[in-house]
C-alpha cells in the first residue's frame, strides 16, 4: 500500500478494470461512476466508493477520469448548468489525468483552463482494449508537460506498458485519432485485399500469410484478421462479439474528420472509411466489432 | 557452374539484376532482351546473348520472363500476328517460368496453353523492387503445379528470399496485385494519418513511432515513411526519386480494379487509392516513387 | 412499307421493341436471336425471323445489332473460334448500325475492320430504357463519318427522338459511358442528400421540391426520385423492381472505369460509385433497380 | 417608403446587396457591420449605418442578419463572453431571420431561445450568390414557423424570387446544406465525365450538349460548365475568378458531414467531395471558385 491517493472517476468497461489495477497495486483509489454495479465490482478489488465525483476527488493527489466523450469531461471539470466544475475545488498541483478519448482543442481548453489553477493536466488516451485495460498492457499516449508526464508514470505504468510523449497538451489526443483513423482504414483495406484474393480463387489464410511478410504487413494482418476460421482470439472466430465496436471506430473516425476538417488537411481515405463504418452501423451492425465491416463487401449469404 | 541451361527473356531494371544472379550462381543463362545496352551489362556477368528470343530458348530446360505487361508475355508465348509464339517450339517437360506483373486470367491461360504442350508453367511475379533483384532477396509469389514450383525452387531461391506458393496457376499474380493494392492503400492513409498529425503540431517522427508500436502499424510505417527527413535511404529521403514509381503502382492498381470489377468485389478504398494516383500523376508525378502522393495532401509550399 | 431491308440482331428487352418499332414503320425487319420467345414476340408485328444471323443479313441494305457486351458484337462481326464473323459476306456499301453499349476501343476495332471492306460502320448506343425503346424515344449517341449518319437517320429516328453526333468511330460509346458513369454518381450523390435530409427531420418531397428549384437539380431529382412515395410511376414506386438494373449500372461503370484507368483520367467519384454499387449487388440487389442503392444509406427497418 | 423598419447587421459580398435591395424598396433599414467600407456602400443607397448592432436593432420590427459562420451568429443574438446578446434586449414580437449558413443545431438553440423570450425567429439560408443577392434574385430555404414566414414574405421577395418553407426551426438549414453538398458532388461528378470524354477524344461542348438531353443532365452542365471555353459568363471563362470559392465550398461541406456523422447518415460520395476540395485548396486554390476542381483530374499543363 503506498500512500498516494487517487480518485478515479468513471468506471465502466475501460475505467473499471483500470482503477481495479490501481487498487492491486496498493494505491488508495476512491472510485465514483454513476451506476451502482460498476462501482460494486471494482469496490471487491479493494477501492473506496465515493458518493460522488467531488466526494471522490477528496484529498486526492491524483485524479483520473475515463469518459465517453468530450462533454462529458468538460462538465465533470469545468462545470454545466446544472453543477459546477471540480477544477474549482482542487487544491493547487493535483495532477489530473484523463484518459478519455476526445477532441484535441477540448483536451488543450482543460489544459488551458487547469494551468490558470495551478493544476496540471495530462490528455493520456488509452489503446489496447477492455484485454490491455483488464491485463495492464494499454498503450498511453500522452499530451502535456514533461514534468507532469514523469509525476504520471508511477500510475500509469500500473495500467500498460508503453508510455508515449505525444507533444503539448492536446498531443495525445491528436495522436490517438490519427492511429486510429489509420486503423480504421487498415481494417478496410486489408479486407478488401483478402475479400477480393478469395474471389480469385486464393485461401484466405494463405494470402494472409503471404501478405504479412510482403509490403502488405499490417496491425489488422498480424493481430486482428477479419476472415472468421484465419485466426483464433480475434473477434471473427465469434461471430465479431466483443472487441472494439463499429460504433467505437465511429466515433474515433468522427473526431479525425472534425479535426481534417477544421485544419484542412485532407483525408480521403479516411473519410471513405468513415461513410463504410456509417453504412455499416446504418445496416444494424454498430455493436459488432468494427472487422464485420468486411461482411459489407461479401457477396451475400458468405 | 552447373549443367542447367536457363532462358532469360527481358532483362530491365528487374531482370537484369536477376538474369546476373543465376549467372553469378553458376548457371549457364542465355539472355534476351530488344535494347542492346540491357544484354551488354548482362553479358558483363557471364550470361550468354542470344540474338533473339527463340535463339535464347534453344537447349534450355528453364525459361524465365521478366516483362512489362500482360501482351508482352502473352505475345512472346503464344504468337502475335507477326510472329509465333515460343510455346510451339519448347520441347515438352521444359519449365516456363513468368515473372512478369500481369493479369491472372492472362497467367491461367498461359498455363492451360502450356499444359496442352505438356510444359509446366508457373506464375512467379516478384515483390522488392530493384534492390531486392539486385540483392537476391526478392519474394516470390507463385500459381502453379507444386511439382513445377519444387523443380523451380533451385533457380527461385538464387533470386529471391522468400518463396510462396500461393495456389494453382494465377494465384501468385492473385496474390501480387492483393499485396500490392494494400500497399496502395497503406500509402495513402498512413500519408492521410502522418499530414493530419502535422497540421494539429505533432512532430511526424514521434508520431510515426507511436503508431508503429500501435494499431496502425503497417510496413509503409517500418519501411518507407513518406516524409522527409523521418527515415534514412527511402525515396523520401531523396526526393522521391527511385524506387516504386506513381506509374508502375498505377499499372498494378489497374490489375487489380480489373479484377475486382469482373469478379464483382469492392473494392472502395482500392479505387478510391487507384485515383488518386491517377491525378497524382496527371499533376506531372507519374516518374516520382509512390510516397510523393504525400505531396497531394500537403498545403502548397510544405 | 418502304422496300429498305433491315437485319435485325438481338432482340432482348431492348432490341426486340426496336425491331418491332421498325417493322410497324413500314421496313422489311429481317430479325434474328437465339431465343425463341424473343422472336415470336417480334414475328407477331410483322417481322421476318431468319435461322441465322447470316441469313438475317441476307439482302440487307442496313444492319442493327443489340447485343449484350464487346465480345459478343466482336464475335458476330469479326468472327470466333466457331463460326466467321458476318463482316466477311457483307456487300461493300452495307451500313451496319450497333447499339449495343461497348468498349470504345471494341466499337473502334469494328469501325475499322468495316472500312477495310469497304462497309459503313456506327456505334449509336441508345439511352432511355425499355420504356423509350417501346415508346420509340431512344436517346442514340453516334460515333462514326457524317455520310454513315445521314444514311442512318431515316431508321434511327423511327425508333428514338434524340439523335447526337459525338464524333468519330467510338465517340458515340464513348459519350454514352461519360453519362451513364454521370448518371451514377447522381443516383448516390441524390440519395445521399435526401437521406441526409430525412435524417435531419425533412419531408422528402419538399426537400426534392427544394433542391430540383436549386444549385442541386439533376435528372434524378426530376425524373427518378428513389424515395418511395416522393413520385409515382418510377422504381421506387413498385419495390425498385423494372428500371435500370443495378448489375447494369456496373457493367456501364466497369466499361467508364477500365477507359479511365487506360486514360489516366482520374474518376474518384466515379471509382467509388462503382464500389457502393458493387457492394449492393453482392448484398444480393444486383437484378433490383440501380435506384434501390438509397437503402444501403438508410437505417436497417426504413 | 413603407413604415417598417428593418436592422440588418453583416453588410458583407451577400449582405451588402441584400440590405440595399432593401432599403431601394423603400423600407427604413438601419444597418451595421464592423468594416466601415461595406457600411459606406449600403449608406449610399438610403439606408442609415448604426454605430452598433443594438443600436440597429432599436425600434425595427423586423431584425436581419448575414454573417460567416454559427459562432457569429451565436455571439450576436446569445451573446458572448466580451458582450450581451441582441435577444435580450428585443421587444417580444420582434421577428428575426438569420440569413447566414450555419448549423441546423446552431439554427434550433436560437429558435428555442428566441422563443422563449416571446421573440419570432427564422433561419432564411440563401443560393443565389452575389449574383442573385444584387438582382434580388436569391433562393431563400426557411425554417421556422409559418405565421412568422408569412409576416417574412413581404421582406424575403425583395430580395429573392423563390421563397421555400422547409419545415420547422432548422429545416432551411438543412435543406441549404443537403443542396450544396449535392452541388459539390455534381461538379466533381461532371467534371469527372467531361474530363474522362475529353481524354476520349471528344469535344467537350458536344459532350455537354448531349449529357444536357440525357439521364446525366444537372445544374452544372447546365449553368457552371466547368471547362474554359464552352460557357460564357461562367467563373470558368474568366480563369475560375469570382464566383463560389473553394473555401465556402469547404465550409459548407464541413457543415453537411458534421450534420452527417451525427446523425449516422452515410455520405460516402459527399466525403469524398469534402476531402477532395481540401486537397484542391491545400494546393493553393481555396480562393478559386469551385469548378476550378476540375483542374485536379486534368493532365499536367491542360
């Protein structure tokens, strides 16, 4: 048990298993979500309840969140209609970390708004999955000070494995959604190029083979393969249940394309994938893990 | 020097270095190719000249092409109005051997027209580009008979470092233009994900490392990243000079279009790449490698 | 009754109304397709059905074909491997007129071929569907000499009301795979807006009403609305079934793709429409109305 | 000279025309924007320049306003930070129309807003261009309630000549933005084939003459012919100066996809459009109006 405090805010299929990790590893995590039974399963694994987001920030030196999006975490600390913002209650130097995926520009208006606090503020978006939350693998990617960065790393190396300095504040934000436009273009990619070897003629575990070791290798080939009886583990061997949702890579895809679009950095690709996973999501697919969306280019009954 | 007679037909960039190889290695190769210069610096490495394709073939047990297109090697096998074609003069059981970039259809009927001779024909198109054909190092992907392909394996494994067998004949050109329409694609959107990571202010080399050790690694990322000053010795680094041309990734792009049209697969992300490419080199950049599309989506003066 | 006899080859959902249109203007129709139902259909307005294309051509002064695609007009002009090509017993003077939707570099090939014996060669592919095949409204876009045209007016103004000159042999298909490529784009791009539109709360046909008025008007808002219920009498008013079938579409936009891709003419919205349309064939739409793409856009139950 | 007083505020390239067509028919229009150059203009033609947007409004019945983008228009009525919104100070009964482009979302907060202070709002997007905003020729698309649209008509048709309700608060602005981004995708689209009938050996009038009679007939073969030379009057005769630019198309492009991620609404060709013009404005042409696009699909030199 060391003795650093932390309130962790918002535990659902990420948050949960992280602040479970937090509490293995012997910090005192007060833990706060609105639902009852996320707060019950990581209260098992040693972590205090608070009744609420201001009662779990209490006498924390460290405060994490993981949200949905970005008005969620502008609300929880910069304030809504309805309540005010934690920013103005914490003690100068608390160290804030949000792991949240959002916009860059909300990531940079908290930083922003918690240096004129005498916080620090991190934007540390998470890759890896429910697995790397609940196995302690998650890649971070993280925006902000360096002398904030080092305070962090006692935690987050409690929570994955590969720690990134993206930049400034906002950086790890802008360097999650460009890896993850990326992936959703790969994933699309890759099974065009396997949809298209099988209607040749090609096995498709052959050509996956063959791809992975040519100028074709890819995270989607070597690790995620869309084609069901390729590959065991990955979401094609059951039916696309669980792994990361075709909803999930649209919301990603969104923030890539309303932070092109304001920079005017063109993404054809990217916007291609984006209008797929849309189509896909429209056709009743938004829960399935986004490699189904190889099941669009199939001819029917396959 | 071993007693195995090798035809070389086409003897360019690729072929040349190729051609020296199985010299260099001991085989007695006689080489053929329209341009004298190309024959001169073969002959510099101990092949044989032949004064024409048919004068090449004489005695060898192996034939090999290296040519630019699909009516070249249909031309040179199966006759044109000016000329017959190799296939009639082969005596039966030689070993044909294409290397050439064409269409599967065309390789299918290559093999049909062999088989009725009583030649083994394979499908062996190359991945590595010029360096690799210089440094013995090239991959090749082969359709064929496997009898064929283990007869073939002594003079593939002195050219190349990996050798596939894809399936039966025109599979290894399936399995080329699958490659190398991901590729295509792999281009484009890691040069989408690397220009946007730009224009929000990430340094494009922290960014590439990140997403290499992410979800959206892929060889373009490991191998050939596009912007300059990022990697050492790819075209990048050098103005885009060398390596794969606009045109020639063009060229397999059409293979692969073609393919998929007639075999009714989509292919969105595969043609939307194939025209970008397209106006890429309609801008005057069909000669550049294929990493200068980067280009296309950089603010002007970047 | 005119004493101009006419051969008439192919006589499906298009060439059959053609033929009959031309019989009931008064020519001697020499018909002739290797269905017997299509003939009879055509026999019944006063049509002579010969037992061969050759023999259909027998004493015609003018020669019309409707044919599915390049390699069957090639083979009934120029020959195959089973039977010679009608282009060798034709008179020289013989004004041979193809409909049929092919290559430009297919119609070229037969332009050219005819000259050299001496025969009068049009492409005058039709636009306009069966309803203007029947209601003699065809659109015909022609490719070929001044002099041929003249010479063809007399029949093609029987069975169509627009006739355009594109320019030499070719243009004509040429001009019709420009529009109909147009065409297909216009059907996505409608469709996405008035989805677009209804999932923002408007009325469909005020929204159609709106843009027809506006910078938006094309002939798909005008004559082809795809929202069931928005206008009568269109495909979308009976289930998408008759129209223009999606697989036809395709096949027009597989002919547009491959000339741009030998071009270098770069078509993104083009290449991209033949995708989605791809992906709404293999999802099993392929014999349903091109119309019908709307549903790949809308939410699963619409 | 009615009795009726009208604040206009944005005296802009649209405003400008606007206020004076106005202030010609004889309505006393008290008008104000921060460049004292387009005050001085509009003051010319009779109406009188307020030092401030409250001023403007004091004692018009009818408020007007035309300014670039939501956060404006925002800022203006529901204030800012730095300054209080206009709509706290109007008298209840007070009707207001927003004639700028700008969000559905944006369009609803102030109808909902203005409702609430007893206040008649309109959202009055306009096509037309400077063009039809001198000629009091504009479209205008209206959302909002009818009784407030009624009182709006005596006002709307001196400016413009069609006057559309398209449904409730918000609903001109979507049908504005389902319109352009339909518009955008016509240009690329016709560009597309007149570009691709042009490396086909046509001439692209001739092309244009026949797609006008058939099924790929549109408003921008219509009216904005693209190529130089085949259209008079048309941004293309005059090196794509003046016109639409690029950048408007891209802004609202930009509000068509934001509105289309939200809703889930598949836009696949309007993506690309979008990513597209991005790329044609990085290359310097953001200025340029928006037919200029077809320069990205033409040979190096064209």
């Amino acid at each position: 048990m060391t003795d650093i405090s932390i309130a962790f805010i918002g535990l659902g299929n990420m948050g949960g298993p992280m602040a479970i990790n937090l509490a293995k590893a012997g910090f005192r995590v007060q833990a706060f979500d609105l639902d009852a039974t996320a707060c019950a399963l990581v209260a098992e694994h040693g972590a205090h309840i608070a009744d609420s987001a201001r009662a779990a920030v209490e006498g924390a030196e460290i405060v994490i969140s993981m949200l949905p999006a970005s008005h969620h975490v502008e609300a929880l600390y910069l304030g809504s209609d309805t309540a005010p913002g934690l920013f103005d209650g914490l003690p100068a130097g608390t160290l804030v970390i949000d792991c949240s995926t959002i916009a860059p520009t909300s990531a940079q208006k908290l930083a922003a708004a918690g240096e004129s606090r005498s916080l620090a503020v991190l934007d540390a978006p998470v890759s890896g999955g429910t697995a790397g939350a609940t196995a302690a693998t998650l890649t971070f990617m993280v925006g902000g000070e360096s002398s904030a960065l080092k305070r962090a790393h006692l935690v987050l190396e409690r929570m994955g494995k590969n720690i990134f300095h993206a930049g400034d504040a906002g950086a790890g934000q802008a360097a999650k959604l460009c890896n993850n436009m990326l992936l959703g273009i790969l994933m699309i990619g890759t099974s065009e190029a396997l949809n298209l070897g099988q209607s040749l003629g090609l096995d498709a575990s052959v050509l996956a083979n063959i791809m992975t070791k040519s100028s074709g290798a890819n995270w989607v080939l070597e690790k995620y393969n869309p084609v069901p009886g390729v590959m065991e583990g990955v979401p094609a061997a059951r039916g696309y249940s669980g792994g990361f949702g075709t909803d999930l890579m649209l919301k990603d895809l969104g923030l890539a394309l309303e932070a092109a679009i304001t920079q005017r950095a063109p993404v054809p690709l990217g916007g291609l994938a984006e209008s797929l996973y849309a189509a896909h999501s429209a056709s009743g697919n938004g829960l399935l893990d986004f490699s189904s969306v190889l099941r669009m280019l199939q001819p029917r009954g396959a």
